[in-house]
C-alpha cells in the first residue's frame, strides 16, 4: 500500500502523454531545488548545531527556556513563515516603508525571491538538526571530553576536535531531514515565486493537466529522496553506535561569562523570532480588523483535525505491523521509509491513476474515493516519521517477556498484542502524534486529491495568501500553529532525551 503510489509515478512518467514542460525548463527547475536544499540544508546544520551545543554544554541566561522553545518552529508551517515575511517585508510592507523614511534606502533583497525561500525555510526547518544534535550531544560520554579538557582542548577546540565528529552522523541525519522537507515544500516556494520541482509537479497536473509531465517531473525528487534516506539511516545507525553504547555519565555544562552569555542568549532568541516569533506575531498583529467566516474555518478545522486523526490511526496501524514483521522482512521496512522523503504531490500524483481505475469500477465513490487516496498517501509520506519510533519502542521490551508468554501459550500475534504493544503504548501515541502534527500542515497533497467543497485550514490558507489577502490567511495559519503546538511540546522532551531513559522514543 505504501510503495503503490511510487510504483505510479514511474508508470505514469513512462506512459503516453504530451510533454508540457520542455527539457530545459525541467533542468532549470532541477537546479533551483538543487540550490536551494543544498543551502537550507548548509543553513540549517550551522544554526541548528550551534544552538543544540549552547544549550546543552554552556549555562546562560534563558538556557532553560531555549532547551525547549527552540524546537517549536516545527509547529509553525513553512507556508505560513513566508506568508509572515512576505507582508512584513513586502515592496509596501511596514518595515521597508519605515526604512526608506529613516534612510532613504530600501532592503537589499527582495523577500519573494531564491534568497527568501532560502531563508523562510532555513527559519522554518533549522530544529530538525536542532533536535538531532541536542540528542547527540546529550549522549556524548561525559568521560570522553574531560579527557579532551584534560590534554588542552576546550571550547571551540573541544567541538571541532571532540563532539563534531562523535556526531556527525545525527548531523548529517538532521541536515537530511532538513533536506527532505525543503524538497517537499509546496506552500511556501510557490508562494515566494520560487520554481522548484515540487511547484512543477503540482503546476503540470492542476494547470495543464498532465499527469505524465507531472509525474516526470517527479522522477527525480523520488531519486533524491532514496539517496537522502540513506544519508539519514547511515547516520542514526551510527549516532547509536557511538554514543549509545558508550556513554556513562552525560556532560556538564560550564556556565558562560557575561558577555559570552549574552550573546548566546541572543543566538537562540535570534532563532526562536525568525522561525515562530515574527511571521506568528505579525500575523497575529493582522487580525484585527478582519471580518473571518467562522463557520468556513470551523468546518476546515474539522476536516483538518479529522483527516490528521485518521490519517495517524491509520499510518500507526500500517507502521506497527511493519515493525512487528520488520526481522522477517526487512526490505519490506526500508521500501516504506521511503516515502518519507518523497513529497506530499508526488504521492498524490503517483495515486491518480489507480483512482482512474477505481472510478470507472464505482462511478458513485467520489468523495469517499478522494478522502480514502488522500489518507493512504499521507500514510505513504509519513511512514517513517511513525515506523522509527514504533521501532525503538518495541525494541526496548526485553525479548524474554515475548518468550514467557508463548512459553505459556500465547501465539505470536497473542503475544504482540498482550505483551509488546501495552509495554510500547507510549511510543505509539508518539508516532501518532507526530503524523498528526505533519498532516496540519500538508498542502500539495490535499490540493491535488480533497474532494470538491472540501477545506482544510492549510487549504484556505493557500487561496487567501495566492489572492494576496494576508490578513485573511493569518487566521487559519495560527488556527493550525494552536492545534499543533501541544503535540510538539509534548514531543520535544520525548525526542530529545538522552539515550537510556524511558521517556525517549
């Protein structure tokens, strides 16, 4: 089920249809997307991993409050940052106009362009390798950098000498994963009139209605999404071998002077405005004044909460068997993941022909068609945002609980459901949770596969943004931050625990 939406984008990119794109404009939109997930993800590996390193090993004003905040961009969609930045620095916007009256200049850049899209999404995307790191880095060997001290390595001596390389495989995990939602992005590209191959994939199919141009523009996002997942395995296969095993006694942070203080305590506030505090703020500044149809967005809201729920029951269910079967048949597993990298409209394009079939078989199945291809390709993306932490929760019950109750005669489905699963509830809740709160906040698939008359909240979002009515689209943008900001509190003392304890996923 899974797979089935790749399998049709390669059958749909080999099948009859008119190009609607030349060849050269294909290689350009490549490039672009090259450029730009190569610099948000260079942006974001600087910036996440100096920020884990601050408030992990040093001791400074407002430590305690950055530790978690710096984690909560992730509820805050990336369409809805740069739909913050565009209003705020826009030709007409307030702070370019008050710059030209102070100094008679304007901005040196222009927001909706390659350098915006790379920094909204670098503000929006930089706690993946945040989280990575500060995992890592609370679980490098306390030992280890006394020792380092020990011989004359200390502050940025220690980090580049010592714990860079003990981590460098969660910064390359979370600097991929930074990689794969840069790649995935519709909203916000599109919006900041950036052509990438996400926008082409969506732009082939709703404007000329090519599905064969679409899904060739797909093609090579799928190449780069497997090599990118490997990249992101290879790095948490090694992150575990060298810290997990290993460490005894997690590192202590040494308090900063004065000025040293401020300044990191001014990195990480820099940080937290970028990513949540200015886009949410000013958008929160728009909102009155606007006359909001509440019961368009009270229905939106529900279709939103109900396709995030039932999109996370589902995918929780698929990615527990997987992770059940996962020694017997492991290729199955990694074929799943994949999807983790491939974006939101490939999915949905990839699923467009099995729907033609199903159609012509149940002419009547509309909506219900459209709701059921748009859960199994959520389920198809986030697969392995929900299999990796099932995974880790299933493998810390200890194999002899499993063994005493077949001893005792529990068959192995018996077993799994008495034993195993009870003993890894929390893992699963975390799985369902972090679906749930990426569900919020996708756009292309909902676009190209909701049924008509069907809204979501990121949905309006887009039409009030694309019809440049900003004040409007703040509105369900926050209703989505408010729905999805517990979830990702909750989530960050979960993901970011030290190895070892029993609340880590």
């Amino acid at each position: 089920m899974v797979f089935a939406p790749l399998l049709g984008v390669v059958s749909a990119a080999m099948g009859d249809g008119a190009a609607s794109f030349p060849l050269r404009d294909v290689l350009r939109y490549a490039t672009t997307s090259a450029f730009l997930a190569l610099s948000v993800g260079v942006i974001t590996g600087i910036t996440g991993t100096l920020a884990a390193w601050l408030v992990v090993m040093h001791r400074f004003p407002g430590r305690a409050l950055f530790t978690w905040a710096l984690a909560l961009p992730l509820a805050m969609p990336a369409f809805a940052v740069a739909y913050g930045y565009a209003d705020l620095l826009d030709v007409a916007g307030p702070l370019r106009g008050a710059l030209r009256d102070m100094t008679g200049h304007d901005l040196p850049f222009e927001i909706r362009s390659l350098g915006g899209a790379i920094f909204v999404l670098s503000a929006a995307f930089y706690p993946y390798v945040f989280l990575a790191m500060r995992a890592a880095f609370l679980n490098l060997p306390g030992a280890t950098l006394d020792a380092a001290r020990m011989l004359g390595s200390r502050g940025a001596a220690a980090f580049f000498r010592v714990a860079l390389p003990l981590t460098r495989p969660a910064l390359g995990a979370g600097m991929a994963l930074a990689v794969m939602e840069t790649l995935a992005d519709y909203g916000a590209v599109h919006f900041l009139s950036v052509q990438t191959l996400t926008t082409g994939v969506v732009r082939a199919w709703s404007v000329f209605g090519s599905t064969a141009s679409a899904a060739r523009f797909a093609l090579p996002l799928l190449a780069a999404a497997a090599v990118l997942l490997w990249i992101e395995r290879a790095g948490r296969r090694g992150r575990t071998h060298e810290t997990g095993k290993t460490r005894w006694r997690g590192p202590e942070a040494t308090p900063l002077g004065r000025t040293a203080g401020v300044a990191a305590a001014a990195f990480c506030l820099l940080l937290l405005c970028s990513g949540l505090l200015v886009p949410a703020g000013w958008l929160l500044a728009n909102l009155p004044g606007q006359i909001p149809d509440w019961g368009r967005l009270a229905t939106a809201a529900r279709n939103s909460f109900g396709l995030a729920a039932a999109g996370a029951l589902f995918t929780v269910m698929l990615a527990t068997l997987l992770a059940l079967g996962a020694e017997r048949r492991p290729l199955a597993v990694r074929l799943a993941s994949l999807g983790y990298a491939t974006p939101g409209a490939v999915m949905a394009i990839g699923l467009l022909a099995p729907a033609g079939v199903i159609w012509s078989l149940f002419p009547g199945s509309g909506a219900a068609l459209a709701l059921t291809l748009l859960i199994l390709a959520y389920a198809a993306r986030l697969m392995a945002a929900a299999l990796e932490p099932i995974d880790a929760g299933l493998a810390r019950v200890s194999p002899s609980l499993s063994q005493a109750a077949r001893t005792l005669g529990r068959s192995e489905i018996a077993s799994a459901l008495a034993v195993r699963l009870p003993l890894a509830a929390g893992s699963l809740l975390t799985a369902g949770l972090i679906v749930m709160v990426d569900i919020l906040k996708e756009l292309p698939a909902t676009l190209i596969l909701r049924p008509f008359n069907f809204d979501t909240l990121a949905v309006i979002a887009s039409n009030y943004a694309l019809d440049e009515r900003l004040g409007q689209a703040g509105l369900p943008s926050l209703m989505i931050l408010v729905l999805s900001l517990p979830a990702v509190i909750w989530l960050t003392g979960r993901i970011s625990s030290p190895v070892g304890r029993e609340t880590g996923p």
